[in-house]
C-alpha cells in the first residue's frame, strides 16, 4: 500500500486510500500481482486471465485508479515471459471520445492499433457518440473495437459510468455478453471526489 500512496500523491498530490476505495484497491493489487487469492473472490467469478472494468458514478475516481495501477506496473516491473522475453503489463490508457475523434478524422485505419494491442485501457465507455461518420460512413466504433479484441482475445481494460446493461443498450447485446467474458467488473462506489467538501 505504501508504493500505491506514493504513487497517488505523485499523480494527484492528495490521493488518499479511504473506506471508499480500499476494497476496490485490495483487489486490483491481487489482481495485477497475479495473487491467486484474486480468483478466490465469492461473489463473483473472477480471473486472472480477463481485463477490468471499473465501474462507479461520476468522481469516484476510476480514471485516477486506472492510472495509478499503469505506474504500479511500470514500478514493479510487471508483466509476463514468453521465451526470452518480457512483455511489460503497463497498459496505454485512452479516453473513448478520443478514438471516435480519430475515427471521424482519418477514418477506419487509424483506429485498427486499438483493435489488435496486447493491452489497452479505454477510459470513459459509452461517453463517446453512439454513432460517429467518417466521409459518410457511420460506425458505433467502440462497438466495432470491443469485438475485435474479444475475437483475438486481447487484454482490455475500461472505466465507465454506466452500468453493464446500459452498456448494453450502447454497444448492443452481443458486446454486453461478451463483458462478462472479457472483463472482471469492479464497482467503486461512493462521493464525487471532484467537488469541495463544505461542512455545514
């Protein structure tokens, strides 16, 4: 827990580990310390195998836990082997508006990398526009890079405000069974920690 205060103070200055966020906390340090203890967890089926999905009201904190567990991989070196090699786990993150931005600036090849990296985080699902055109062709391109990197079976990462099935609403029902499969959802609840705190 001391490296995850240092590294909060870093990126926010006041990061704190409260009653709000150490459970959600608790499990991502399994999680990307690949603990087994992680998949043990009873309420719902997790593994180390899927991505995460942090989901929670608007400021929560999702964003800032999302990044503070990218410099945890950073700092701790993680990742995985394959032969002689390390494949560090320190993931990109991305806001989902940006992609439909790129999307309708320069069209399908520019969002391609997004469906085929071994790791990436998309921050903000579902605050993009359901629907973005690029000289005249319309795609929900979330939609279309969520199922790409189910089909390779590729490591993502998410933050969202909405719940599973409003994704579902956005994405389509195929893209909200998938979820399940993709991802293991974490819910961080509580305050917006964006607004002051005024005691009256």
């Amino acid at each position: 827990m001391n490296l995850l205060r240092e590294i909060g103070k870093e990126i926010l200055g006041d990061f704190t580990i409260d009653e709000m966020n150490l459970k959600v906390i608790k499990q991502l340090v399994r999680y990307f310390d690949a603990d087994p203890e992680f998949e043990r967890f009873k309420e719902l089926p997790f593994s180390l195998k899927k991505g995460i999905l942090l989901i929670g009201p608007p400021g929560t904190g999702k964003t800032v836990m999302m990044n503070l567990f990218k410099v945890y991989c950073e700092r701790r070196n993680i990742g995985f082997d394959l032969g002689r090699k390390h494949f560090p786990l320190a993931f990109p993150i991305i806001r989902a508006n940006q992609i439909t931005e790129e999307f309708a600036s320069d069209g399908i090849e520019k969002i391609r990398p997004y469906m085929t990296w071994r790791k990436v985080c998309f921050d903000d699902l579902g605050e993009e526009p359901k629907s973005t055109q690029h000289f005249g062709f319309k795609l929900n391109v979330l939609q279309q890079i969520l199922e790409a990197r189910y089909t390779r079976t590729c490591l993502t990462f998410a933050s969202t405000n909405h719940t599973v099935s409003e994704l579902g609403e956005f994405y389509g029902s195929r893209v909200e069974s998938r979820i399940y499969e993709m991802f293991n959802i974490l819910v961080l609840d509580g305050l917006d920690r964006r607004l002051p705190r005024i005691d009256i």
